[in-house]
C-alpha cells in the first residue's frame, strides 16, 4: 500500500479503495466462515466489511497494517451477527422418524464452504503464532468444532491459533485486554481440542491423487447403484455420519447401515450425483428424481472426510440453496 493510494480512496476513488481491499477479499470472506459457520452468511459479512471500511476509510490511521484494519471490522461485524442469533437451530423442523443414533449432539449451524472460494488462500503462510496448519483449518471437522464454541472464545481461537496473531494485536481487534485474550484462548482451547477427530488431515490422501480420486469413485459408484452395504465397506470402523444442523448422529457400520436402509426406502430408489470439492475436501451434489417428471431435483450436498484408504466421516447437507456456491446445476435431466 502507499499513502497516495490510501489517499485517493480516502477522496472518493473506488478503483484505489478496491485496490487496497481485493488482495484480502478472498481470506476475509473464510476468515467469517470459520466463525459463524455459513457459507451464505460469511458472503453477506464480507460486503458489509467492505462497506464500513470504504465508509470508514477516515478512521483509519495507519497504525496498523489495512489487513489487519480489515480483519477488525470483519471479526466484528461476525460478532455482532453471532450476538444477534438470527437462527436457532434447536427450532428446526427435524427429519420425520430417522433411526435410532448414536447419540444426539448439540444442533449447530454449519455449511460446506466451496474449494473455488479457496483460490490464493490455501497456501498461504499464517502468522508466527498459529498454531494449527493452513490445511487443518480448512477441513470440515475444524470449523464444526468451532462452532460448538461462544462467539468471543471462537474469534479468539481464530484470530491466535489459525491467523497467529500476537495476543496485544487481538485484544486490539476485539477492544479489549491482553490479558483477558489469554484467558479466553484457554479456555476455548480446551473446549475445541476435544471435539477435533483422532485422525487428523494428515491421514487424508492428497487432493485430486489416484488413491483419493480411488475412493470417490469407489463410493460414488455405491450410492448409484444403491448398494448400502458396498458404501459401508468404504468406511472406517468408527466412521461417523452427520447431518448438520440435525442433531441425529451414527457411528459405525451397523448404525450407519441403519440409516442409510431407512433413507433409500423413504426416497423409493438410489441418489444421482455430481462430484465437486468443499472444505478441501471431495463432495458430490445430489439429486432425486422427481416423480411424475422429467428432471431430477437437488437433494442435498454430501461431504467426504478420508482417513487413509477409507471413509472416516460422511457429512449431509440438505439445504440445497449453497448449491449455487458450488456452480451445481439447480435440476437435471432424467
């Protein structure tokens, strides 16, 4: 950045405004995903950024870098929404008659976040305190930890152990102590850590890799031709299957077997599928043909998590209205 660019957006050029706010568009928008968890939200939180930045360009001094400038208002324009709880997830109406689970979790919400949005970001280095590695906090599992946390526990978590910002940068973000900063991180240390999987995504095979490309195929051809038992066989012995934001949560071959037998006989025939990625992670958008007609309808967005040669976690989505994030097609033909 340089000050005549920083002046000229302070004087009314947009050009000079998007030339100071573009490089970061792309991390600020995961930036807001990671903390409330949606894809659509994070979208809308993005542009309210940037609005009371270019509204705000007056305020800004210059003590600090316009990226971090930018993350402030970011963080907290996801606080804000977070406090105002436009959702409840414990008010959903919940699927008719599922199955037994495993257990019954904590309803969050949470969306798959589209790997083209991940374009620039995947790479990039984070900050000397970080705790955790860029590929980590991509994956699916970490942002449901998250999720679980109180808002001013997950930004802090985000902004020290994913971003590595130093503990005085964050309580300058969030107005606040250093001190009460540190407190925070603990606790939201303890509390995320043990929601994390054993398996960790250094067990995934790597993206678009044979043996991953393997497994996909693999799975996809099961759930075609509706073969329940070949799907279970993919798995891992403690594979888990979730559907966010229901609280109905299975573990293991027989009560995912179980519920996928349940689910094939209340659809009256198998799923179609286009493979896509979410979360750095491969998924398929799936559609159900619709009776009487000549096209088949979304169904929901089903991520997979791979541990090794197998399947460790499947994750349904059913709000089909992320399929446009994604570039899926709104029908198909039959």
């Amino acid at each position: 950045m340089t000050n005549g660019t920083l002046a000229r957006a302070r004087g009314g050029d947009e050009n000079a405004f998007r030339e100071l706010s573009d490089p970061y568009r792309h991390e600020l928008q995961l930036h807001c995903y990671r903390i409330v968890g949606s894809v659509q939200d994070a979208e809308d939180l993005l542009q309210e950024t940037l609005l009371a930045a270019w509204r705000g360009l007056d305020q800004f001094e210059g003590r600090a870098s316009v990226r971090a400038w930018l993350y402030r208002i970011a963080t907290n324009r996801c606080l804000d929404m977070l406090r105002a709880n436009r959702r409840r997830p414990e008010d959903l109406q919940r699927m008719i008659e599922p199955p037994k689970p495993t257990r019954r979790a904590e309803p969050i919400w949470l969306e798959p976040y589209p790997d083209i949005l991940l374009e620039g970001i995947a790479d990039q280095s984070p900050g000397p305190h970080a705790r955790y590695e860029t590929k980590e906090t991509i994956a699916l599992a970490f942002t449901a930890g998250l999720q679980h946390l109180p808002p001013q526990q997950r930004a802090v978590l985000v902004l020290r152990d994913v971003l590595g910002y130093h503990a005085d940068e964050t309580a300058e973000i969030l107005d606040t102590t250093a001190a009460s900063v540190n407190s925070l991180l603990r606790r939201a240390r303890t509390a995320f850590e043990s929601r994390l999987p054993a398996a960790g995504p250094e067990r995934a095979p790597l993206p678009h890799t044979r043996l991953e490309r393997e497994i996909v195929g693999r799975f996809a051809d099961a759930v075609r031709d509706g073969d329940t038992e070949q799907v279970v066989n993919l798995l891992t012995d403690d594979a888990w299957l979730t559907m966010p934001p229901e609280p109905y949560e299975y573990q293991g071959g027989d009560a995912i077997t179980a519920f996928l037998h349940d689910r094939a006989t209340r659809r009256g025939g198998p799923l179609r599928l286009i493979p896509t990625r979410a979360n750095n992670q491969p998924a398929f958008g799936c559609y159900f043909p619709a009776p009487h007609t000549e096209i088949a309808r979304p169904s929901g967005l089903l991520v997979l998590t791979l541990a090794d040669a197998q399947i460790s976690a499947i994750t349904w989505f059913g709000d089909t209205g992320v399929f446009p994030y994604f570039g899926l097609p709104r029908t198909l033909p039959r």
